[in-house]
C-alpha cells in the first residue's frame, strides 16, 4: 500500500510541477519578455512627446510583421522629449528614409510597440539614423477627456443667428 502511495504522491508533485512549467512558457509568449532572436541590426532613433506605457524590448513592427525591438528609452533635457533607440534587425535595411514611427497598442488595454510606415524615398535609413516623422502615443485618459468634453452639439450652417424663421421665407402668393 506503501507504494502505491509513494507513486500516487509522484504522479501528483509532476503534475503540479508541469502545470508551473506551462504557466510559466504562456506568461512569457504573452509578454514582451519573450526572447527575440536577434541577430545583427542597426539602430534607429525616434523623438516622441509621449510614449504612454512603451517598455524596453517592445517590438518594432511593419505591415504587423515583427522587424526589431526597443533598445532604449530616455530622456532628452533639451528638448523634454523621449527618445526611443530601435534596433532593427540587418535583415530589413530597406527602409526609405522618410518612413514614419508611431506608438501603437494591441487590442484596447494592450501592449504598446512602434509601428514603422514606409515612405517613399530612395533614400534607406542607415545606422544611427533618426526617424524625423514620429507621432506619439494616444492616452486613453485624454480621448475619454475629449469625448467628455465635446458632448455640446455642434451648430450646423443652417441654424446660425441670421437665418429667418421658415415660415417668413414661403413665397407669397399672387393675387
């Protein structure tokens, strides 16, 4: 009887322990913690107003496809903007130069990561280059903000203070 405890006690602390291990391998596929082979790559750099909640190790994206991370995030005293170094990996070197950088969530409460837009210049970036056309990330505070505030209803061109009632503008009939 023995044993078969000793087995059933085994059986159990390998269930408990695979369970932790398949926990652990979902939380970081989810997560921008996942290793992301990369191997050689250049640097770009981004200036933003606001970075809203971008981490180290974001990804970079085009057209949706994985094409780098978040280097570095710091802060420029001149100017109080964030500069935001992205290592593109050496497989995507034909970016034109006039490509423009955003900060984009996933889904609604998502991850944010750096959306890159190609641009049409013959000219590619190289490394160390800096993405000129940035645009930042949008707060969901302030656009909950705007809504809020902007629950006036619009005048339309019609109804200005000028405008005659309509019953003063029905054509008087001849006698």
């Amino acid at each position: 009887m023995s044993q078969h405890r000793q087995s059933f006690h085994i059986g159990t602390g390998l269930f408990i322990v695979l369970g932790f291990a398949a926990l652990a391998y979902l939380a970081m596929q989810t997560t921008s913690v996942a290793n992301y082979s990369q191997g050689d790559s250049y640097l770009l750099k981004a200036r933003f107003g606001n970075i809203g909640q971008l981490k180290l190790r974001a990804p970079v994206k085009l057209a949706g496809v994985r094409i780098g991370s978040v280097r570095s995030i710091e802060l420029d005293q001149q100017t109080l903007e964030a500069v935001v170094l992205l290592a593109i990996d050496s497989r995507y070197r034909e970016l034109p130069d006039d490509s423009a950088a955003a900060i984009f969530t996933s889904g609604l409460l998502g991850d944010q990561y750096v959306g890159i837009q190609p641009g049409g210049s013959p000219i590619m970036f190289a490394d160390g280059d800096e993405v000129i056309l940035t645009q930042s990330s949008m707060q969901l505070e302030d656009l909950i903000g705007k809504f809020l505030v902007s629950g006036d209803k619009p005048e339309s061109d019609a109804e200005s203070v000028d405008a005659e009632p309509a019953s003063a503008k029905v054509p008087a009939e001849d006698p």
